[in-house]
C-alpha cells in the first residue's frame, strides 16, 4: 500500500503544504520549552542594525511557522483579506495577462516558498535540538 505522500507528484502543491504542516508539527512536537529560543537570533539576517524588522529571533521565527501553517490549513480569513485592498489594488493590471501564466508564476512562486519555510522549519527544530544538547 501506498503512502499518502506517495500518491502526490513530487512536485504537487498538496504534497508541499503536507511536509511543511509536518515539519511544523514536527518543530511543535520538538520543541517544548520555546521561551529557550528568546534572545537567540536567526542565522537569516547577518546585520540586525541595518536591518531592524527583518532582526528576528528564533522565538518569534517559531511563532512566524505555526502561524503560516494554521494560515495554510485554515485558508485565509475574511478580515485579512480587507487588510490586502491595497495590495489587490496594485494587482489589478497584472490580472488582465494570460490567466494560465499568472497561475503558473504563482504556483512557481508558492512552490519556493513553501519549500523554503520547510527547509528553516527543520533548522530551527535542529538548532532547538542543538541548545539543549540533544545530538540528532
């Protein structure tokens, strides 16, 4: 019998969002004590002075995952929506293209990010990993 990941295309949406709510289940799982992660920053950004909002620590890199996962498997609520008019706005011109190459930018575009958070999702549970001494 077939895994339930195995019936996907490698490269299906579903398959992404499934490893990336598992990785983030994964990290939750891991990671009992979060408030070890206060204070400890993301090896993302090299110069936090330069770069204020994006100075982030892991704690609120840990808080950043769960909150995009319950995003994905809740889908997007109506009032963040509102918050978006403006975005919608400046998107409009782009919606007269090709509806078929619009799609696929996007699809391209979701694909890379969700497999990006994926990725720093296991970092951050391997790095919680690392700050209490437990070898992987």
């Amino acid at each position: 019998m077939q895994s339930a990941e195995a019936k996907w295309n490698k490269n299906s949406l579903l398959l992404a969002l499934r490893q990336y709510s598992s990785a983030v289940s994964n990290m939750e799982h891991t990671i009992l004590l979060p408030s070890l992660l206060r204070d400890v920053p993301s090896d993302e950004v090299l110069d936090c002075e330069a770069e204020e909002d994006a100075c982030r620590d892991l704690y609120s890199n840990f808080l950043m995952f769960k909150a995009i996962r319950n995003t994905v498997e809740n889908s997007l609520h109506d009032d963040h929506m509102a918050k978006n008019t403006a975005l919608n706005k400046t998107l409009a011109p782009l919606l007269d293209t090709d509806p078929e190459a619009l799609f696929r930018f996007h699809l391209k575009g979701l694909f890379s990010v969700m497999n990006d958070l994926t990725k720093k999702t296991h970092n951050l549970t391997e790095k919680y990993m690392d700050i209490i001494g437990v070898s992987n």
